[in-house]
C-alpha cells in the first residue's frame, strides 16, 4: 500500500510535470465503485471543466485543489497507481479511471484491486479533519508524541497504524521506525520513557524522509505494486533495515529477522535489537510461545 512517501513522491512529480494550471476537458469512469460520494454522472459533470489550482497530501490522500473551490481527494489503498501521458496512447484493462486534460494529456489512474477511492467535495476537512497530525509537520513534536503514548495503553504498531493518532505511516514505514528506535512492535505506549518516545519521534522522521529522498519504496514486481508517475520503481527497498523476505537478517546483530502478527498485520523485527520488556508480575514469553509456533 502507498504510503506517506510513496504519496508525496507522486504529489511532487505531478506538480513538477505541470499538472498544475490545466483544464479538465473530459473523464472517463469505468469503474463506478471508485467514486465515491456522489453518482458517475454528477461527478462527471460538477469535474468537468474545472482548472487545477494545486496539488498537495494529506496523510495518505492526494489532495486536488480545483477551480470554483472544488478539491478531488484521492486514496491510493492498496494498488492505486498514475500515470501522466500524452493522449492517445493504448489503455489497458486496469486503468479505471482517466481524466483528459488540456495539451492532449491524460491523468490515468490504474488499480488492479479496485480498492482506490475518487471524491470531490467543497469541503475536505469533511474526510480529512480526523487524521491526526502530519509526521513531518511542525506540530508533530517529541512532545506531543510522548504525550500521545502516555496517554495511551495499545501497541506501539497497531498505534503508528492509527490514522488518527499520526496521518500516513503505514506498515513498512512502522516496522523501520521501530527497529531505528529500537522498540518492540507489541510494547505498549504507555510504558515507554520520554528518551525512548524521542527516539521514535527521531526515527519516524528518519524513515519517512529516507523514503521520499529515495522515491518510495516499491516491493516485488507484481501489477499492483506502486509505481512512480514515470511507471518507474521507487528506490528505497533498496535501503529498507528490516527486509521482508523469509531467512532475512538484522543488519545490526545478524540475528534472522521475525514475521508474526500484531494488530492482523504481517510485522517484521528483530528479536534481539527490539526485545519485548516483561512486566514485573508476569515472565517474558518467547515470540514463538505468543505466536504459537
């Protein structure tokens, strides 16, 4: 799924492109389930003819500022993908949804699970007002996150996870962070001292950076792995601490890196750099008593 990088990569490479200032002359929707909010034929007709004002992200979505005050937001999931290119060229199977733009261009979007959502709305704060705040912004601070843990007794994963909590971090960039910081995916935010919760607040900026720098991070070769605008391969699995792949080892203490999971999500650590703290009253288990191996 792209996430906060791969999403910025693509906001960059649109507003570099210039995507900016063009006119939307015709849509194409050829999945319905896609556009949500309102019926194919109003969203045709209210998108029609609008100019693009701007282009900018919001956690994970992409947000479009149109003319008339208009703004298009959309939500990658899990295999959403654009493509810029000049109009004309061949269409494939997958690419659900394409808007016709001034200069014979075409803003195509392809999703091979259909997971991806389109809405256009005069008030976007109507769908993003609930993310919690930007991992890169100014009011993400190592205070507020600490605050944000004590606060709370859950999981660090499943909490990095939370859309609410910290907008646009998603499952790879999670697992890096908490390896940087040195933290058990299944440690709870309440126990953790305000030196640990600064190296999260470190790390969490660390991956996410290292992740834009490199393009995002795209892993295997599937049809609905993310791609670039250019259809290009990010450059940060390159670069990922914590690989996922069977047999993988920590680059620290070489110890082979653990697959189990937390929250229903496939979580990746190392079993020595990140050991899960026992609580007073009750002995650590071992990660194949918890998970049953």
């Amino acid at each position: 799924m792209p996430e906060l990088p791969e999403v910025q990569t693509i906001v960059d490479e649109l507003r570099s492109s210039g995507f900016v200032g063009l006119k939307i002359t015709g849509c194409d929707v050829r999945w319905p389930p896609i556009v949500r909010g309102r019926s194919v034929p109003s969203f045709k007709k209210l998108i029609l003819g609008k100019y693009i004002r701007g282009i900018s992200r919001r956690g994970k979505y992409i947000v479009i500022r149109l003319s008339r005050r208009y703004y298009l937001l959309v939500h990658l999931r899990m295999s959403g993908q654009f493509s810029l290119v000049r109009a004309g060229l061949k269409r494939d199977s997958h690419q659900h949804i394409i808007l016709c733009l001034g200069g014979r261009r075409e803003l195509r979007y392809r999703d091979t699970r259909k997971f991806g959502r389109w809405q256009l709305t005069t008030d976007p704060s109507e769908i993003l007002g609930a993310l919690g705040p930007e991992p890169l912004g100014k009011s993400f601070s190592p205070g507020s996150l600490y605050l944000m843990l004590c606060a709370r007794r859950r999981q660090l994963k499943p909490l990095l996870l939370d859309q609410r909590m910290i907008a646009g971090i998603g499952n790879i960039y999670a697992d890096e962070a908490l390896w940087v910081a040195r933290l058990h995916p299944r440690r709870l935010s309440g126990s953790l001292k305000e030196s640990e919760s600064q190296a999260l607040f470190k790390a969490i900026r660390c991956v996410l950076r290292r992740g834009i720098r490199n393009k995002g991070t795209s892993m295997g070769n599937g049809a609905g792995n993310y791609r670039r605008l250019d259809e290009k391969r990010g450059r940060n699995q390159d670069c990922l601490m914590i690989v996922r792949e069977r047999g993988s080892v920590c680059p620290v203490c070489r110890a082979v890196i653990t697959r189990t999971l937390v929250g229903q999500r496939a979580t990746y650590f190392c079993p020595k750099c990140q050991k899960l703290r026992a609580r007073k009253s009750e002995p650590q288990r071992s990660e194949s008593q918890k998970t049953g191996n």
